[in-house]
C-alpha cells in the first residue's frame, strides 16, 4: 500500500500496513499475532507472563505460523526488595475478602509471574531472531540491548512523556511508542509516578513527534479509522492498538472480561495499582471500587499480585471478573467483534478513507 502519508514504520519494519497490534500479556496468544501479520500489520507476543520454557514454544509456533516480521516484547521493571511490612499490611486489606470467600490467609500462591528481560529471555531472542523487539517500563541494560541489536532486531519501547521519549532515543532506540493516558494495561511510564500527570494521546503524539527525530507509533484510545487517520495527522508513522483486538476470537480474553469490555463505556476505566503494584488502566469492578483505584498499601510490581491471586481464582471459578484485571483502554466501545485479520484490514481500509 503506497497511499499512507508516512512510510518510515513500514520500511523499516517490512510490514504492509503501519499497524501494531499491541503486546497483551494475558490474552495475547501466537495466534492473535500470526493472523494480524498474515493480514500486513505487525503481530506481538507478549512474553512477559511467560516463563522463558513456555515463551520458546509460542515463539515457535508464531514463526512457524508466519514468515511475515514479528515483534517480541518484554518488561523492563526491576524486580523490588522484599518489603514484609508492606505485604503484611497489604494482607490485613485483603483479610475480610479470604474471609468472605472462606479461604485460607496462609495459603497464597504466588500470582502469575512478571519477570523483566534477562540473559535468558536474550538467549531466547538471538536464537529466533525477531525483526522487532518490543520494551515497557524502559529498557534492558546496555550490554542486553546491544545483543538485542546485534541479533538484527529493530528495537521499539514505550514513552509516557517526551522526556521519556528522549532518554529512549539517546540509549538507540528505533521508534517510540507513544502511549497516552487512554492506553489500556499498565502504563509504560518509567521516569516519572505521578498518574496525574499522565499525557492524553492527543498532546502527547505530536510532542513526542516534535522532540525526536525518530518515528512514532501512537498508542492509547485508537479502535478505529478515525483514530489511525488522527494519529498520523498528530506526527504518528504508525498505531499500536490493544483494547480493540481484545474482541477477535484469537485471544485468550476470559468470558467476564470479553463481557465488561462490550459493556464498558467510555468513563468506565480508571487507571488502578491494586492488581499488580504499578498503574494499569483497567474497567472498574468491585476490587477497584473497595480497594483502590490507588492502594497505598499495595506492594511493589509486581508482588501486590501474590495476595490478590486467591481471590481472582475463587470469583473466576464462580464466573465473575470482581477481583480480576479488567485491562482495556478508553475506547473499548469502538470495538468490534471479528477476527483479527479481518479487523487489520478493516482498520487500514476505514484509515485510508479518511486520509484521501
Ligand atoms: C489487556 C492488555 C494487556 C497489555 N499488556 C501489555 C504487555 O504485556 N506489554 C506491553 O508492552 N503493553 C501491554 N499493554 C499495553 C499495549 O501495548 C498498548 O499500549 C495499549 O493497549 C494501547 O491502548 P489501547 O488499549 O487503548 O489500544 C496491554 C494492554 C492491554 C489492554
């Protein structure tokens, strides 16, 4: 397609259409991302849930389901000390919901894992050779990052702010992601940990644009043509969108989840550190509504997830997202259920019919 006005995403890239579909951890699967390459945009698999065992056979099974590029991504947080006076007050909040469910305090397993890229995730990189790999929460360590270059990958992360942005193009990123406070999931921000400060997409793209030399990828709020047109005429060479692929039948979005995203409005999610210990935009539920949205007492990402765990199993196994993380973005709305390659290309058709 040679009608988008900005091409440097899809050169550099080697994809057809400039969209990303975003990085889920949780409902991300290799099929969600094989089809979205199939259909000309970039496919991503989230790895950060995934112990680096299970990570390489979904990386196998998205190579050998596309030849098309594909982008690995990857958290960047460093993990906390141990903090037991935070946890135990952190189990004092959550004690009369053991109660009320008739579970046992003592017994919590650990909630799912978050690890941040390491040697091993870069083993795993090197040996399958992605033509992108995607950060959140900064970047790896230095002497990581040069192997991530050296292994051919085009190099992405996600900025918050515009001085975000700069600290990724000193450290030789290849785009930024321009994520606004409208984004679905945890927020990428990792300068800076005043959620009121956070950026709207519409002020912070062209800033971004503005203040490095490097293309944007727009992310937060986009669901439709209407936002893709918009973002490339703020300065985006691309979109990344997450909410919005949450409806295709690829996913591993749970029934509770599926059903608040098609009931959300669009004041519906508030952006909540009770689930994981960092800002995540997600759709409001009884855990928020008691909680938080911002528990002071909820330890660092990613540990707040431990306690919660028992909770979010018993209301999953009676059908219910009460205690679950509800990501989505603002804009769940626009979402429309079909497959993924079928909403890539739909996407890029409305895109392009705003754009002429
Ligand atoms: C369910 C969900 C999980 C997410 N998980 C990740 C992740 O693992 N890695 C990441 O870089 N971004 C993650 N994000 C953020 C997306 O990459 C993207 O920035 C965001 O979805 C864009 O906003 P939108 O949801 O309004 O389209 C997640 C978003 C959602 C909705």
């Amino acid at each position: 397609m040679s009608q988008w006005p900005d091409r440097r995403i899809l050169d550099l890239f080697g994809i057809e259409l400039p969209i990303l579909q975003a990085p889920m951890a949780g409902p991300g699967t290799p099929e969600l991302a094989i089809a979205v390459c199939e259909a000309g945009g970039l496919g991503s698999l989230p790895c950060a849930q995934l112990s680096v065992e299970q990570a390489q056979p979904a990386v196998e099974t998205l190579r050998r389901g596309t030849a098309r590029p594909i982008n690995l991504n990857f958290f960047c947080h460093t993990p906390p000390a141990a903090d037991p006076a935070r946890e135990r007050a952190w189990r004092e909040r959550l004690a009369p919901y053991y109660q009320e469910f008739g579970l046992d305090p003592t017994a919590v397993p650990p909630g799912a894992a978050r690890q941040p890229f390491d040697e091993r995730y870069c083993a795993l990189v090197e040996a399958c050779r992605p033509e992108v790999v995607s950060f959140h929460f900064g970047l790896p360590a230095a002497p990581l990052l040069a192997r991530v270059k050296a292994a051919g990958a085009r190099v992405i992360a996600s900025a918050t702010t515009v001085a975000e942005a700069r600290w990724l193009q000193a450290r030789g990123v290849d785009a930024v992601i321009a994520m606004g406070l409208e984004a679905g999931g945890h927020r990428g921000n990792f300068l800076g940990e005043d959620m009121a400060r956070q950026v709207g997409s519409f002020a912070l793209v062209p800033q971004i644009a503005d203040a490095v030399r490097l293309p944007v990828i727009a992310a937060g709020g986009i669901a439709d043509g209407r936002g893709i047109a918009a973002a490339f005429a703020l300065g985006a060479a691309a979109v990344q969108i997450g909410t919005a692929y949450l409806f295709c039948p690829e996913t591993r979005t749970p029934p509770w989840h599926r059903q608040a995203l098609k009931d959300a409005a669009d004041d519906d999610t508030v952006v909540t550190n009770i689930f994981t210990g960092r800002p995540a935009r997600g759709i409001l539920n009884r855990a928020i509504r008691e909680l938080g949205p911002m528990a002071v007492e909820a330890p660092p990402f990613p540990t707040a997830a431990a306690a919660l765990a028992p909770l979010k199993a018993w209301s999953e196994a009676a059908g219910s997202g009460d205690f679950s993380n509800l990501w989505s973005g603002q804009a769940a709305r626009l979402g429309r259920e079909m497959p993924a390659a079928a909403l890539t290309r739909l996407l890029a058709e409305e895109a392009l019919a705003r754009m002429k």
